[in-house]
C-alpha cells in the first residue's frame, strides 16, 4: 500500500493525488496539520532520501523561522524542526511498494510507478 503525505491544500499534493487518481492508483492520505509526523518516520525517511532532500528551505515556513533555528542545521536539528512544524518538510512524501518520493516531478514519478 502507498502512503501520501502532505498537507490537503497544498497545490503540489494536490497534483500528486490528481496524478494518482487518474493512474487509479490506491494510496491512504497522512495530513500533517491533522496527524503530525514522528521522529522515527523523519529518521526512515532521512536514512532512505536525506534530510536535506526532506527540509523544504523555500516555503514561507522555513522563512519565518529564526536566525537560530536557521543556522547550523544538521540531521538532527532538522528533523527536530520538522516535527515542531511539518510544513518544513518538502510534499509530498510518497513512501511504499517500493516507492520513497519526495515532492512531485511528474517524469521521475512515472518511472517510479511504471
């Protein structure tokens, strides 16, 4: 089974959903805001793509964060961050059947479920 995670109005799980919808592709939705994410996920994930992959610098959320928060940021620290605020972490996430996909390009999802 596929796990999609991601926050539901984010426009890029949206398309990701709307990609797997139209593939009629079966998958289960984990929402952040409602949910959370804990460390032992963020540990998995950072094992199999990266921490560095996972942080999403460029949303408003990574923004707003302190200088501090900002600077020196490590595995740790990082996943530390992202379970304080999931929308630090890039969306969405696709994780089963083989499949660990971070944020939604269309040709490397094609591969992925080809």
């Amino acid at each position: 089974m596929i796990s999609v995670y991601g926050i539901p109005n984010c426009d890029t799980v949206k398309k990701a959903r709307n990609w797997l919808d139209a593939r009629g592709t079966s998958y289960t939705f984990h929402d952040y805001k409602k949910l959370g994410i804990d460390a032992a996920t963020l540990e998995r994930w950072a094992d199999a793509v990266g921490w560095e992959l996972l942080l999403n610098r460029a949303g408003t959320t990574f923004r707003g964060l302190t200088e501090a928060d900002k600077s020196g940021i490590d595995r740790k620290k990082a996943i530390e961050l992202m379970i304080a605020s999931p929308s630090l972490i890039k969306r969405p996430v696709v994780e089963g059947d083989g499949v660990m996909l971070v944020g939604f390009k269309q040709p490397l999802w094609e591969e992925a479920f080809a």
